[in-house]
C-alpha cells in the first residue's frame, strides 16, 4: 500500500506508529467484508521504506486472505459461466490452487468454501475433492516406492486429511439443521457427495485397520446411525414416496435426485450397524 494512495494517514494512533517502528510490525486483523461471516485473519502489518517513499505492506497471513478470494473468484466461473469449455477451465484453475495450497492447510481452506457457498453443486465438487486428497494421501501412506507396507507401521504425515475433521465436514452436510423436514432437489448432490465421503472413510479406515478420523469408534458409529443416517433415511423414503404418486415434472426430478442419494444410504445404514454390532 503504497502511502501516497491511503486516504486517510491517520488510521494508526502514534502509539501503533511507535510500536511499528520499533519492532518492524504489528499484528491486526483483516476483515474479509466480501466473506458473508464477515471471517476475520490474523496478519501483520509492516512498513517498508524504499530509497525515497515507504509503503505497508500485510504480511504473515496475507497469502491465505488472498488465496480464499482467488479460489471463490474460481468458484463463481464453475457455477455460473454459460460455456461448458470455460466451466471445465475454470475447475482445473481451481484444482491447481488447491495444490498450490500446503497439505496442513488445504483441508480448512476447502472446508472454508464449502461453509461460504449456498450451490449444492458446488458443495458437491468440493467435498469430492476432500475425499479425492485423502484417497491420494492414504495411497502414499501406505506404500514407499514400490513396495506396499502395512498402514499402521506408517507413520501418517497428514494429519490435516485423516482426522476428525472430515467426519465435522460429513455432519455439516447430513445432519439435520433445526426445522428441517425435507431434503429440496437442489441439495442432492451435496447430500450424495458427503455419503459417498462417509462410506469412502469406513471402507479405507476398516481395510486399514486404523481409525485416524475416529469413524470405526463406538460413541461416532452410533453419532452417525442415530442423529444422520436414520433421520436422513426417514425423510427420504417419505420424498420418494410421496412424490411417486405425482407426475409432474418436480416431482420426477426430486426422485430423480434422490434414488442414488437413497442407494448410497442404505448401504451406509448396513455398514454401520454390522460394525455396530462388533464394535466393543
């Protein structure tokens, strides 16, 4: 920010001036008003003085505001543009900055779009990315070279993918929200994503013989069975039915949506209750 281009030069009191001079920064916050929560980052201020002007400059934290924004001007391209061709670009744009992005933090910034966007669509591609980095990951986990090991004599060098943290993304999608009773058509393909993300995690975690993310635990078996699956089984059996009786063009559409949303369900449904049933 170069000084002659600020409006108003007093937006730091002296004692910030001093504090700056003294020890070459300061940590502020930086609002994202473009964000809809507003989301606050912690950065530091610094003031480089050149040969015959100065400038502040936002550092340690900057690159991770300015990563989001980029990736969210992405986002709007894959949802909105009228071209298929620059829809397709505009998705390997958005998987480029994604590994661009450190492992450690990849998870919280994809989980950070998913919360920031009201496309299902959207959600949808996201989640699966989720669930395509993990499948990458657990593939390098388990082997070095070309020899195949036994995972729990890996060490898991990516804490940020395989934890907790991905059943906290599958609640946010399947749980229900208060005052929910139905599941809209234009929320299908996040439902289906974040299923798809849940069975992906039992298989891996149950042929693994590991429980990284917490999924194979008795107290999580039963979260996932009582408070998602089953509620989520009882309200789509109740759309598909009822819209079965209907031929109009909605309610086709919402069986349409529904029927692999259902498949996915009901396999999730059996898988947890046999682990259930062996679970200590």
């Amino acid at each position: 920010m170069p000084l002659r281009q600020i409006k108003n030069m007093e937006f730091l009191s002296k004692e910030e001036k001093d504090l700056l001079s003294k020890r070459g920064g300061i940590a502020v916050k930086l609002i994202d008003l473009a964000d809809k929560n507003c989301e606050v980052y912690n950065v530091t201020l610094k003031q480089w003085k050149l040969k015959y002007t100065s400038n502040y400059c936002l550092v340690t934290g900057w690159n991770t505001f300015l990563t989001k924004n980029r990736l969210e001007a992405v986002e709007m391209v894959v949802i909105y543009a009228p071209d298929a061709v620059l829809r397709m670009n505009a998705f390997d744009a958005l998987k480029k900055v994604l590994a661009d992005i450190p492992t450690s933090l990849r998870f919280d910034t994809l989980m950070a779009l998913i919360k920031n966007t009201d496309s299902s669509s959207m959600i949808a591609i996201l989640i699966d990315c989720v669930r395509k980095e993990m499948h990458m990951d657990n593939c390098r986990r388990i082997s070095i070279g070309n020899q195949v090991i036994r995972a729990q004599n890996n060490a898991c060098d990516s804490a940020a993918l395989w934890n907790a943290g991905a059943l906290e993304l599958v609640e946010l999608i399947l749980r229900p929200t208060h005052g929910r009773t139905c599941i809209p058509p234009r929320v299908g393909d996040a439902v289906l994503s974040a299923l798809n993300l849940y069975r992906f995690i039992l298989m891996k975690e149950s042929t693994g013989n590991t429980n990284y993310t917490g999924v194979l635990s008795k107290k999580n078996l039963q979260k996932a069975y009582n408070e998602w699956l089953l509620p989520l089984r009882t309200l789509v059996t109740g759309i598909v039915a009822e819209n079965k009786k209907d031929y109009d063009r909605l309610a086709m559409d919402t069986v349409c949506v529904l029927n692999p949303v259902e498949l996915v369900l009901y396999h999730c449904i059996e898988v947890v209750e046999e682990k259930l049933k062996n679970a200590t």
